[in-house]
C-alpha cells in the first residue's frame, strides 16, 4: 500500500469520527505512531481509539484539532 493511500484511510477515518459527532479526548504519541481516543457523548455515550501510523494522518488530526474542539456557543463568540 502506498504511503498516500495509507494516509487517505486514516484520514477518513477521522473525518468519519468527527462527522458522527465524536470528540478528541486524547493523543497519546509513541514511537509507533499516536492512538487518539474519540468519545461521543449523549444519552449512550461510546469511545473509539484510532491508531494513526502515518506522519500525515498525525499532522491532520492536530491541524483539524482547533477547530472542532470548540462548541458551537464558542465559534459563535470567537466571530463575534
């Protein structure tokens, strides 16, 4: 498998997460890449943990981080 094809999976992967209303809870980085814990809360809460091997896919998850760590009260007041 390629390095981009690679990237493109956990890529969606995340957006996939995201999409489904997860959060970012947590990274954790080792020398086998990072395991970012995603939870849902509501009436049934769940988590997931991606394990991301590839540089890229690590560098998405922090550059995507900002944005989807505010509620939508925040991003609201932060335009105000």
């Amino acid at each position: 498998m390629s390095a981009f094809t690679e990237f493109d999976q956990e890529r969606r992967e995340i957006n996939e997460l995201l999409e489904q209303g997860y959060r970012i809870v947590n990274i954790e980085e080792d020398l086998d890449g990072a395991r970012v814990k995603f939870m849902r809360s509501g009436p049934v809460a769940a988590v997931q943990v991606l394990q991301l091997l590839t540089a890229d896919a690590r560098k998405h998850v922090t550059t995507v981080l900002p944005g989807i760590q505010r509620t939508p009260e925040e991003a609201v007041e932060s335009s105000v």
